[in-house]
C-alpha cells in the first residue's frame, strides 16, 4: 500500500518535544521524511530512534537555534543543494513567555517570545517558499493558539507574538493564492504537553488530549490533497470527521 506522504520530504520545528516531536512522528508514519528541527540535541535522537521505531528509517536531524536567522538562512541553502524542493513546512517551534501584567515585563522576556514565535517565522517563510513552490504540492502549517484572537489578561507577549503570527500567515497565504503552495494556521488547543503544564501547573493533564492525538488532525492538513488556503483549523471545535471533510 503506498502511503499518502510517500517520497514527500517534510521539516518540522520545535521537533524535540510536544506536539512537534508528535507531528513530525506522524509524518513519517505517512510515508514523508522528516527533516527535524530543535535546540535539544538529546530530543532529537530520541524522535529518530522512535520514527526508526516506526518506519525503519530515520530522519534528518537539525540542531539549530532559531534566534540565529543566518542559521535558518544556511538551512535553506542546504535543502536547496541536496534536495531542490520542500514539500511540507510545519511551524511548531514557540515559547511561551511570561504570564504577567503588561507593565510588569521587561524588554528582554517580551524581545525572547516575538524573535521565537514571529521573527524565526518570518525568516523561515522567506528562505523555505522557494524550496516549498518547487515542489508540485507544498504545504505550510503554522501552530498558532486561541490567545491570538482572545487575548486574555496577563498573556500579553503570547498573545501579540501569535496574533501578529496568524495575519503573517494570511498576508502568505494570499500572496500564493495563484501558485501550487497552500499556507494553513492550525490551533491545536490545550495539549497534554510539559508547555501547557508549566503555564497551567493546577490543570488535569488527564483531562487533555495528547499532542499525538492532536497531531493526526494536523496531519490532512500536510496532504497535496489539501486545497484550502489562508484557513484557521481548531482542534477543540472539530471532530476528526469534521476535519477531515473540510480539507
């Protein structure tokens, strides 16, 4: 049986752990190969033992800092000369930042969450859109969250960062309307993940779903089949059924 992501070559950030080590696990289960990235070496080497686990093989394994734009830059030169395409860009990595009042947050802790959740972003749609438009049917995927658009008191670094993540994304999105690459914002909700557990330490984990859970309804998402654009999918409102009708 061929599976749906066979031969597709897929790179996810933030892979070392949560819902990013569990999408890019999925991934290859559907046949694509992972490229994975993340600050954490030992996470790293230990998605490609379980994705060897899965699948009998491995994936590419990249260490790399995000706040280090020339880094993201030499990446997509890398990919470019070895593989010429991208077929499937999941942007997982971010942080969460302070959980305090607005007048109550240095310059530095605010300067961490935006160069994470929105500068790499922006770097990383500058130097992977021509590796994603060689590619017959590229598919980005932004991980954004519900505090983008309720902007809750106290949540103020989040909030912006995410907020101004998902109009990036939109701005994308429409600027490949008329091209092969689809750009779709993914909201997976609360996760039974170590993140969410370090900004709500009194929350029920068992009352979560898993990030692998979650990821399988990321996964259409990845498709070529995939044909919508420039669209927000919320984990907490749809059923896998649901989501998969829509995509």
């Amino acid at each position: 049986m061929t599976l749906p992501l066979a031969s597709r070559l897929a790179l996810v950030t933030g892979a070392s752990r949560g819902l990013g080590y569990a999408t890019a696990r999925a991934l290859a289960r559907a046949g694509a190969h992972v490229i994975a990235v993340a600050r954490t070496q030992g996470g790293l080497e230990e998605l490609d033992d379980e994705i060897r686990r899965d699948t009998g093989e491995g994936a590419t394994l990249v260490p790399l800092d995000l706040t280090d734009l020339e880094a993201i830059a030499r990446l997509g030169g890398v990919l470019h000369e070895r593989h010429g395409k991208l077929d499937i860009f999941v942007s997982n990595a971010g942080i969460a930042g302070p959980s305090s009042p607005l007048g109550h947050i240095a310059p530095k802790p605010w300067g961490d969450v935006m160069a994470i959740n929105l500068n790499a972003n922006f770097q990383l749609i500058r130097c992977m859109e021509p590796l994603l438009r060689a590619s017959d049917a590229g598919r980005a995927v932004m991980i954004s969250c519900d505090e983008a658009r309720r902007a809750p008191a106290y949540r103020g670094p989040a909030a912006a960062s995410k907020a101004a993540l998902e109009t990036l994304t939109r701005v994308w999105a429409a600027e490949n309307a008329t091209t092969a690459l689809r750009v779709n914002l993914f909201d997976p909700g609360p996760v039974r993940t170590k993140l969410r557990a370090t900004i709500m330490p009194g929350e029920d984990p068992e009352t979560l779903p898993t990030a692998d859970e979650v990821a399988e309804l990321l996964l259409p998402l990845c498709l070529p089949s995939c044909s919508d654009n420039g669209k927000l999918y919320d984990y907490k409102s749809r059923t896998l059924k649901d989501f998969a009708a829509a995509v």
